[in-house]
C-alpha cells in the first residue's frame, strides 16, 4: 500500500491537532510551569510541522506520485486471500481463545493459514495439531504461561 | 575487582548458561539462515522465553543468538541471492558472483571467520570503553542527560534515513507512543481512553514482536516474487585460505571492525547499516574496486567483520546510558529493566560481577562461533529447504504465545498486531522503523530529564547549556539539526549563479 506523502502528512497533521486537544484538559501542577502536557503537547506540534511539510512536498509530487497505490499482490487472488487469513487469525485468537482455549484456536488458524499457503488439506490439519501440541507442551508446560484451556477445561493435561 | 571477575567466570562457565548459549547459537544459526527472519526478530521472540531465566543465562540467550544469526545470514547470500538478514544485504550480490565462480568455500568461510574477528574486536572495544565511559557519566546530571538523549535520537534520525523529515516523523510517533499511560513525572494517566490496560503504558516488548516479526510475516504472504533455487550441490571445507586472507587483507579487517563498531555505537544504527557503509568504504579505498561486484573477496572481508563488531558496539551506549545503540539493543534494554539491571552507570560499581559476565559472554559467544559456523555451513542445504509455508504459521502462533507470556493479557496481543501493520504500512512507504523504536524506548527518559531540567532550571532556558559537558553536547546536537538547513542554503546560493 503506496500512499502519496501529502495522504500520511494529512493523517499526521490530524493526530498532532487530535492529541493537542486532548492534553488541553490535562491539569496544571500549582506552582510549576511544567505539566504532564507540555511534553505530548511539543510533539503533537512537532507532528503538525512535519506533517504539512509532507503535505506540501507530496502535493508538489502529485503529478509523478499518485494519492494511493497498491502494489502488484492485490491483484492476485491468492496472496489476498493469505494477508485475510493472516489478520484474521490474530483478530479471531483475541476474540476466541478464551473461551475456545488455546488448543483449539491454535489448531483452527494454524490449518487456516497452512491452507491459505497452499499446503494440502490433509497435510494443513495434520502439521497444524503437532505444531499446536508441540507449542502448548513448550510454553504452557516447560515456561508455565497460563494459557487458556476455554471449553476444554475439564479434559485439561 | 578479581573477585567479581572470579565471580562473572563462574556464572557464564555454569553447565546451565552454557547449555543455553549452546540451544541459542543453533536458534540463531537457524533463524540468521532463513530469509525473511533477521536477527531483531530472534531477539525480539526469544524475549518470552528468557523471561523465565535469571539474568546472566537471558543475556547469554540473546548474545549468542544475536551473533550467530548476523553471521549466518551471509549463508543465504552466498547460496541463493537472497541475504538471510539485513546485514549481509550489502555484499549478497557479491558472495553469490563468487560462488558462481566456484569459490562459494572462500566466500562463506571469509563470512565466519571475520565476522568472529571484527566481533571479538567489539567486544574488545566495549570492554575497554563502556566502564570508562560509566565512570565520566557518573557526573552527569539531568542536563547533560537531556542533551544525551537529543543527541541519540538525532543521530538516529540522520543515520537510518535518507530523508530525514520522514526519520523526525516516526521518531515523533514512538515519542507519542511513550507518553501513554502514568509513566510521567506527574503520574497523570495519559491517553489511556479509559483502559485498565493502558495504564502501564504500551508495552516494548508486544511492539517489538508486531514491527520486527509480525509485520515480516506479512511482508512474505504477500510477496509475490518466484523462489530461489540452490546453485551449490557440496560446500567443502571453508577455512582453507582464511589465514591467507587474513594477511592480505589486515587493514581491512581492522578498517571494518572500526567502523563497525563507531556505528553500532550511534544510536539508532546498528549492523546494517554497518555493512552497508564499511562494503562502500571498502570499494572506495580498495586498490582494485573494478573487482568489487565481480566475486572479489575484499568487501566480503571487510564488511563482514563491520557487521558484527556493530552488535558489540552497540551495547556501549545500552549498558552505560540506557541509550540503544541498534533495534537490537533496544529490546535488550527492556529485559536489562525485567531482570533489574537498569542500564546506567551504577550498574557498573554495584553489581560490577554482572558486567563483566556480559563481556565473558560476548567473548565466549564469538569463540563457539567458528565451529557453530562449520556446522551450520554444512547443514545450510537443508535449513534453505524448510519450507516457509510451514515455517511462518508457526512463528506466527509463537508471536501470540509471546506476547501473551509478558503479561498474560490478550491486549498485548492486539497492541502486536496494531504495531506490525502499523510498521508494514511506514516500511511500505519507506518511513524508517529504528527512530520509532527508539522514541519508544527513550520517550520516558528524555521527558523525566526535560522536566527535571526544566524545574531546575525555573524558566531560564540558559540553564540547559551553563555546565561545561551540557553545553558541548547541546552545541552538537543543534549543529547536527542545522546541517540539513545549512546544506540546503548552500546548494541554492550555488545553484543561483550559474
């Protein structure tokens, strides 16, 4: 994803105004001219001024950089499709793994993502439960991460 | 002093610590030789697991790693065109031109070889300078902190980008980064939103796992250029002629070990750039640069020395100031504070066993890498064939399990993923990461020295350059800032005339 500068400048320009409003609210310390919001407050503008320069170097540019790009892989269905899969998968652990445990999550976007890369069906499901194993024997058992057992609570090893 | 010497030889030479370096050197190894895995991503994943070790064993973990995978990211290169670690960019094209013409042996061997040189020549330097350092910084105060910390970052700012507008830009955002949650001198709760679990602030290690490792998962999905195929069928034995070249090349060596380690100790840059600008130096002072591109061993030689006595290097400012020196050390600082070694420097006087273990480690780690090397070397056939449509997945539940292993919450999960596109997006448009990288990890210090600074100083602003050493960094730093502006007057007031 290309974006023309003058794009991210605008976006930086509106964070730096975004935080500059919100460190207004922040109190004043009684007797000192310093306060939690001078330092965000000083690189929230410094973010404005670097943001309009690339505004204004990027509009000068527009002719010979286009506002938004996308590189060659958008236009093929399968890397698409893998980049889907990948995002989704951390979104889908955040949403499930407490409650369907890590075992199963695991095993779910392990095979999601191995199929998404083109591995076999058969070889996806079966890569994706020794890899799963492998990794809650390293980190739930030897490290001792408290990782979620979900609806498999009562069947725990 | 001997006794804490006697003391550090005992907690490295402990069949525990060294099993570590052992496991580490062949993680390393491993990862080094993968394309598409660089050695800030081995850092950045092993930090999960050496949070359940004690310190000397952590650092050891990630010492030996470090080294091992900037070395063996050179095996790629030379085999397949494709460098294993940013590091060994600079002379890929080069090593693969040499085993072309048959001479894949000489170029590997020369990788191993001085790249152990130029790293035990590092750890020299640091040996020597980091406690000399630590005992001038002892005088320092929040002035000639602040300075320090500007300083950094603005070397980081010049040294990591071409055009330094867009270096300012991402160092801004990690400041910003750095300002969530109590962690200020007033302990007002900072863009928190609310949330119990920004509180703490955006925690290092999750961010450093989404930009050094998540966002290059992504880079490989959707990459879309074809395979690259293995040209050598046998590596023979690759020490054969070193000794040679070593007498034909001393100055090189010694050039690039040199140079390598000034810029690993400048903030913000570390091995890469190291090799890049030794692999240039090398051309340029060569007695035969229309050799170089060719399959000429010279820049080989030099610059592989360069990238590893950067990772020496850049634990100079890490261990004395608290100041990262690459994106490496960035994340080693965060486990420096996990195991209660702040970096600074008392650090030195108190526990000084703990130093001086490190320097063991750097030294020890540097001798395992010859054979580890060989070894490596004669497996790499193998480790280029591991398929990375298996590989990736599965390094992609270790960044879950990772990050989730810091503090056991699924927000860091999330501030991961935020992090690696975030990062995927900034790369993409040739924004650079390092200054993010260390705005996050100086954001904190440079605010409480700013406004300790301030107070002190009760408005009058004179008072950050009244003590002499404040007053000479300050004056460096704004001449640093000044030659952007400066070079710009000037190429108009040339080109006007004409």
């Amino acid at each position: 994803m290309k974006l023309n500068d003058a794009v991210i400048g605008l976006f930086l320009t509106l964070l730096g105004v975004a935080v500059l409003w919100i460190v207004q609210d922040y109190p004043k310390i009684p007797g000192q001219q310093v306060g939690p919001a001078l330092f965000p407050g000083l690189i929230a503008a410094g973010l404005c001024i670097g943001g309009v320069m690339l505004m204004i170097g990027g509009w000068r540019q527009r002719a010979q950089v286009p506002m938004f790009q996308w590189e060659d892989w958008v236009r093929s269905p399968r890397h698409v499709r893998a980049l889907v899969v990948l995002i989704g998968s951390v979104l889908f652990y955040m949403v499930a793994s407490l409650s369907l445990g890590f075992v199963l999550t695991s095993f779910l976007i392990l095979t999601a993502l191995f199929y998404a890369l083109e591995l076999p069906l058969g070889r996806s499901v079966l890569i994706a439960v020794i890899a799963t194993l492998v990794i809650h024997f390293a980190f739930y058992k030897l490290l001792r991460v408290p990782l979620p057992w979900g609806i498999l609570t009562n069947y725990a090893w | 002093m001997w006794i804490a010497v006697e003391q550090a030889f005992g907690m490295v030479f402990e069949p525990y610590t060294l099993m570590v370096m052992v496991l580490a050197s062949l993680y390393g190894l491993f990862v080094g030789a993968v394309p598409g895995l660089t050695a800030t991503m081995a850092t950045a994943l092993l930090v999960p697991v050496t949070f359940f070790m004690a310190p000397i064993p952590a650092i050891a973990a990630i010492v030996t790693a470090t080294a091992m995978a900037i070395f063996s990211g050179d095996i790629p290169g030379c085999l397949l065109r494709i460098p294993g670690t940013p590091a060994s960019a600079a002379y890929t094209d080069e090593a693969y031109a040499m085993t072309r013409k048959g001479q894949a042996e000489v170029a590997l061997g020369a990788g191993l070889v001085f790249s152990a040189v130029g790293g035990m020549f590092g750890t020299i330097v640091l040996v020597v300078a980091a406690p000399a350092l630590a005992e001038f910084a002892t005088q320092f105060s929040s002035f000639e902190y602040f300075w320090l910390v500007t300083l950094g970052l603005t070397c980081a700012v010049f040294i990591t980008s071409t055009a330094p507008i867009k270096g300012v830009i991402t160092l801004f955002l990690g400041l910003l980064v750095s300002c969530v949650g109590l962690g200020n001198p007033a302990g007002f709760p900072r863009f928190t939103f609310g949330n119990i679990e920004t509180l703490g602030g955006i925690g290092m290690i999750p961010m450093m796992i989404g930009m050094f490792a998540f966002s290059e998962i992504m880079r490989y999905v959707v990459d879309t250029s074809p395979p690259a195929e293995v040209v050598v069928e046998k590596v023979g034995n690759v020490l054969k002629g070193q000794w040679k070249l070593a007498k034909k090349y001393p100055l090189q060596i010694l050039r690039g070990s040199v140079l390598g380690t000034a810029v690993g100790a400048l903030p913000g840059a570390g091995a890469d750039i190291a090799s890049w600008m030794s692999y240039a130096m090398s051309k340029k002072l060569s007695k035969e640069p229309e050799k170089f591109g060719t399959g000429h061993v010279e820049g080989i030689v030099e610059s592989g020395a360069a990238n590893n006595s950067a990772l020496a290097g850049a634990w100079i400012p890490a261990l004395v100031f608290g100041i990262p020196g690459d994106s490496i050390t960035a994340i080693i600082i965060g486990v420096l504070y996990m195991k209660n070694m702040n970096p600074g420097p008392s650090l030195f006087t108190t526990n000084p066993q703990n130093i001086y273990a490190v320097f063991l480690l750097f030294i020890v780690a540097n001798l395992i890498m010859i054979p580890m090397g060989i070894l490596c070397i004669k497996v790499a056939r193998r480790i280029l064939k591991v398929p990375r449509n298996i590989l990736m997945p599965i390094i992609l539940v270790f960044c879950i399990v990772g990050t989730f292993a810091i503090n056991n919450s699924i927000f860091s999960v999330g501030v991961m993923l935020a992090a690696g596109l975030v990062a995927y997006v900034l790369e993409a448009n040739k924004f650079p990461i390092a200054p993010a990288i260390l705005g996050v990890v100086l954001g904190t210090m440079l605010e409480e020295n700013f406004i300790t600074s301030m107070i002190k100083a009760d408005g009058n602003l004179l008072a950050f350059f009244t003590r002499p050493i404040a007053a000479a960094l300050a004056v460096f730093t704004i001449l640093l800032w000044a030659t952007p502006v400066l070079m710009a007057l000037l190429r108009r007031r040339r080109g006007a005339p004409a």
